[in-house]
C-alpha cells in the first residue's frame, strides 16, 4: 500500500484533467463533480495521451481514435479501444490528494 500525495486540492479545479507522472506511471487526475480520478493515461488502443482528450459526464475520450473510458473503473465503453485503462485508489486528506500506486 503506497500512498503518494500527488498533488493540493487547489491544483485540480473541477473538469479538469491533471497529467502527472508518479513512481514511473504515466497518469491523469480528473475532478468531477466533486470526485477524484486516477488512471493510467495512455490509450490502451495505441498510446494517446489521453490527458489530451475530452471529458464528458462520466468519462474522458480519447483524442485519437475517439474511444471513451469510464472514469469509475476505467472500462472502454467503444471500440477501437478494448482493453481497461489501469485506474488507482485516491484519498484526500485535508487539503492533499494522494493516489495509492501498487
Ligand atoms: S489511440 Fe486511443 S482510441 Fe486509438
């Protein structure tokens, strides 16, 4: 269980998708609707950036071929995209959001 502060609250406005590297990971943090997501940022299809895609409800979209994720789990919601993208436990203690890299 390795818990890394990644960020303060105030870096992640609401909407917005933070890239970040964290022990070797390539990731994105997104706030939405009050939630906070981390997930492997690179399409599981052929290695987007993800955190240059676009964020809907629910869901970001990658810039290329236009696969969606859930946010939730990482599911692909369309093709080409089938494999998950990797996503990872968030905690936010006080004003810091750790993400639990394993
Ligand atoms: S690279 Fe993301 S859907 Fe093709």
């Amino acid at each position: 269980m390795n818990w890394v502060r990644v960020c303060s609250r105030q870096d992640l406005r609401d909407g917005e998708i933070l890239s970040m590297d964290v022990e070797g990971r390539q990731l994105m943090l997104i706030a939405q609707n009050g939630k906070v997501y981390a997930l492997d940022r690179i399409c599981t299809h052929m290695d987007a950036d993800l955190s240059m895609g676009f964020l809907a409800e629910g869901q970001v979209t990658c810039p290329l071929h236009l696969s969606a994720f859930r946010l939730e789990d990482g599911m692909a919601l369309n093709p080409p995209a089938e494999r998950p993208l990797r996503r990872y436990n968030v905690k936010i203690d006080g004003n810091d959001i750790y993400v639990q890299v394993v």
